[in-house]
C-alpha cells in the first residue's frame, strides 16, 4: 500500500475522524463499487427471463455470467498497471463513461450476441474502474485510522450492492429485464458527474509507457475465453472433436505466449516468480473454489426456481438474500476471529460449509420446501464466504515483498473471477449432458442434481488445495486492531 502523499485529504483532528471532503470523494468511489455488485447480482436473477425473450440456449445464457466475470478478471492486472500511468482519477472517469454506454446498449438489444458483447465490455471497464477507485483511495488518505476507516467502508460497500442487488434485480425484472441494464445508467451518470468535482487528481502519471503489458493481458485473457468456450460447446461438438480439441491446443498457445511475454518483457503483467510462493499458489485454488462453487451453483438455482418451480423473479432474489446479508454483514467482523485461529483453519471451516450447503441442496425435489429443504444451502452459503474471503486475501498476500502485494492481490482477484467463469463453464456442460430429453420437469431435474454436484466437488477440492501444507502458519500477528488493520489492507489490494 502507498503511504500518504501530498493530496492526501485531511482530517478534522488526530482521531481519525474524516473531514466531510474526504467522505464525499469515498461516497464518489464506493457509488462505483456498488454498482458494480449490484449489476454482477442483478443479472443473476434476470437470467431466465432474459432467456426466455432472446431465446438463448443454457449454453448461450452462461455467457452473460461469463464474459463479464472473464472481461473483469482478464483485464484487472492491466487495469492496476494503466491507473498508475494513465492517471487515476482520469481512468476511473473514462471506465465508468464506458459502463454507463455499454450498460445502456445492453438494455437496447435484441440479439443475445450484441448481449454478451456488452456484458464483456462492462467487465472489462469494471477492472479498470476497480483499482482505479482503490488506489485513490490507497493515495488520497492519510495512512492510518483515516486509510483504515475508509477501507473499511469502501469494501464493505460491495457486499451490500451485491446483496441489495438479488431484491432490487428482482423487483426490475417484474417490470422487465432491460430495467436492470437501464437502472444503473442514471446512478451512474450522476457518480460520474459527482466524481469530477470530488475525486482528488492525485499526482501526475508518468510521461512514459514503458512497461503497459497489454500483450500479456490479451493474451491471457485470450486464453481464458477460448478454455471456457471450449468447455461450455464440447457437449455439442463432441469430447474428441477436431473442434474441441484444437480449441484446447489453442488455449495452451494462448497460455504459453503468455508466458514468453511475462518471461521476455521488462516489465511484466504477472513476475512469474511470484508464483513460488506456496501460500499464494494455495489461496488461488481456493478462491477459484470458492467463488466458483458459488456462481455455478446460483446460476442453476435461479433456472431451478423460475424454470422448474415457476417463482418469479423477486421471489428468487429475495430467496437467495439471505446469503448476501451474512457475507454482508459478517465479512467486516472477520479480523478478531482471525487474530484468534489463524487464517488456515478460518479458511477451510469456510470451505467445508460451502461443501455441506451444496450437499445438502443435492436431494432438492420438484416439491421442496423453502426454509427445510433450501434456507439452510443459504445460510451455510453465505457463511462459508463470510469466512473464507478476508482470510484469502491475506494467505495470498502473506510473505509476498511490500512492492508485490498489488500484484498478489490482482492475482488473487484474477483467479475469483476466473475460477467463476471456468466453474460455471462445466456446470452448464454437466446440465447439458445430464438432463433428459422432452423438456418434462423431471427431465430438467435429471441435470440440476449433477449440475450442482459439480460446485460440491469444486467446494471440496478447494479444502483440499489450502489444505496442502495446511500447518502455514498464520501472519504474525496477535493483537485483534492490527490484524483488522492487516486484513483491510491486504482485502482492498
């Protein structure tokens, strides 16, 4: 994290209280997270019946999940790099004008290409946007209580977006789906409005752009769509294919120019070196574990609640709502419990009740109840994340040198997304492969039971991954306020 600079806004006294500048420029900044979460959860109720009125296959409708989460995670490292030589506060700018036009576009169009199409460009403008807020901030407030409380608000306004967003996604998706492109176009409008005025400029970029990576970021981006496209249309096009299997040949090109530009350049997108670091390697295979247990298996809860049982909607959003107020409201208070077990066993007791949520939906009949048969998969759900997150994100930046926590915590957020999208790429194939023929409702049972075994064997492989060596030990600290500190810290990098 950078120490305080010579914009850093000022406080009213020493005890850390934000003048009322400060909370307008991280009011300014959180209104761009929150919308960011809320649009990620949003979409997620709105999916069936965006299906229904483009006339999108499941295959097809993935995509609307998986080209944002790909465009975020593909582009984030580049968009940490880019905030620091373009200019901070131009970048957030420029990348929330481009949220607001793609958003809009997405609510105008009528083919499900043009669709996708703009839900990668929201993702991508969302990892440039991302660390460009948070490096305001990191730049902008003064090191300390004030960086600290401002951290604070500032992550745990994502939560909240994301989980107003399951209500908010649903009460718009009455009124039509395109609500949920259109809504956030105004809010957003007036954050970039609010943002010209508050947003500090901070320092001048560079001259120079020696070191902007962008060919390793398109590279591995490139691979990353090409893997999940290839896994999402080989129940199509057939295992052993030519199709599929040059699809795969050409994802492991893509990935190893990727390495050769990391290894070649001066100034690479990811120091391959860094990947040394067992705890960092760990907490990556648990991150892709946990957030893509999770986004499969909302992907296929939501086509189970409209599809199958004929809820609308709201009644979806507020179905899943209560995972979202836990994480919401447990995330924040995660340090003490930290400070007390370390962040090994915080991590795998999360994991472990992600895979009981999952297992316990797996019976889930074409007649069960709501607080018996699905509340419980919520709740552990929610619990298991609340646990996890800030407990990833300080293995992965544990040990890693002070210039290279940016780069661990890019990392880290880089494999949240792309563990979604990979994750939700198989569970589509497996609903594909496993569901009946006829469209009869036990037919479409048939492919959710196995679909959302596949998000229980992720959630289990992750345990095993930060299992591993699980004796890490836990950072060195002991006393409850500097590892809140410590946890903020390495959650907003």
């Amino acid at each position: 994290m950078s120490n305080s600079s010579p914009q850093a806004l000022t406080l009213d006294d020493g005890s850390g209280q934000l003048s009322r500048r400060a909370w307008a420029a991280l009011l300014v900044l959180c209104g761009a997270l929150f919308l960011d979460a809320l649009d990620v959860s949003m979409i997620g109720v709105a999916l069936p019946s965006i299906r229904t009125d483009l006339h999108l296959s499941t295959s097809s409708l993935q995509w609307v999940v998986s080209a944002y989460v790909l465009g975020y995670g593909g582009f984030l490292l580049l968009g940490g790099r880019a905030a620091d030589l373009l200019g901070r506060r131009r970048l957030f700018l420029i990348s929330l004008a481009v949220f607001i036009v793609a958003s809009g576009l997405g609510g105008l169009t009528h083919d499900g290409s043009l669709l996708i199409a703009t839900r990668f460009i929201k993702g991508v403008s969302a990892a440039f946007t991302a660390p460009a807020g948070l490096s305001i901030i990191t730049t902008s407030f003064a090191e300390g209580p004030a960086r600290n409380k401002a951290l604070s608000v500032y992550t745990a306004t994502g939560a909240t977006g994301f989980s107003l967003g399951l209500v908010v996604g649903g009460l718009l998706t009455e009124i039509g789906w395109r609500w949920v492109f259109f809504l956030p176009v105004p809010v957003a409008l007036a954050v970039l409005v609010a943002a010209f005025r508050l947003v500090p400029a901070g320092a001048r970029p560079p001259r120079s752009f020696r070191g902007f990576d962008v060919a390793g970021a398109v590279t591995l981006t490139s691979a990353m769509l090409l893997l999940v496209f290839t896994l999402v249309e080989a129940p199509t096009a057939g295992w052993t294919s030519a199709r599929t299997l040059g699809s795969l040949v050409g994802a492991a090109v893509f990935l190893a120019l990727f390495v050769v530009q990391e290894r070649r350049t001066a100034a690479p997108l990811v120091r391959l070196g860094i990947l040394r670091s067992g705890s960092l390697v760990r907490a990556n295979l648990a991150a892709m574990s946990l957030f893509g247990a999770w986004i499969g298996f909302q992907f296929i809860t939501t086509l189970y609640l409209q599809q199958l049982r004929g809820w609308s909607p709201l009644d979806t959003g507020l179905a899943i709502f209560p995972t979202g107020v836990l994480v919401a409201t447990l995330a924040p208070r995660i340090a003490p419990l930290v400070a007390r077990f370390g962040v090994t066993k915080l991590i795998v007791t999360g994991l472990i009740a992600s895979v009981v949520a999952y297992a316990l939906f797996l019976p889930i009949g074409l007649h069960s109840g709501y607080v018996a048969a699905m509340l419980p998969t919520f709740l552990l759900a929610g619990l298991g994340f609340a646990l996890s997150f800030g407990p990833l994100n300080i293995a992965a930046t544990n040990g890693i040198a002070p210039e290279e926590q940016g780069l661990a915590g890019g990392l880290l957020n880089t494999s949240f997304q792309f563990g979604g999208a990979l994750v939700l790429a198989v569970v589509t194939a497996v609903y594909n492969a496993s569901r009946g023929s006829g469209g009869s409702q036990q037919a479409l049972l048939d492919g959710f039971r196995p679909a959302v075994g596949v998000s229980l064997v992720v959630a289990a492989i992750g345990v095993a991954a930060i299992g591993l060596r699980g004796r890490a030990k836990a950072p060195a600290v002991v006393e409850p306020e500097l590892e809140a500190e410590a946890l903020l810290e390495a959650d907003a990098a």
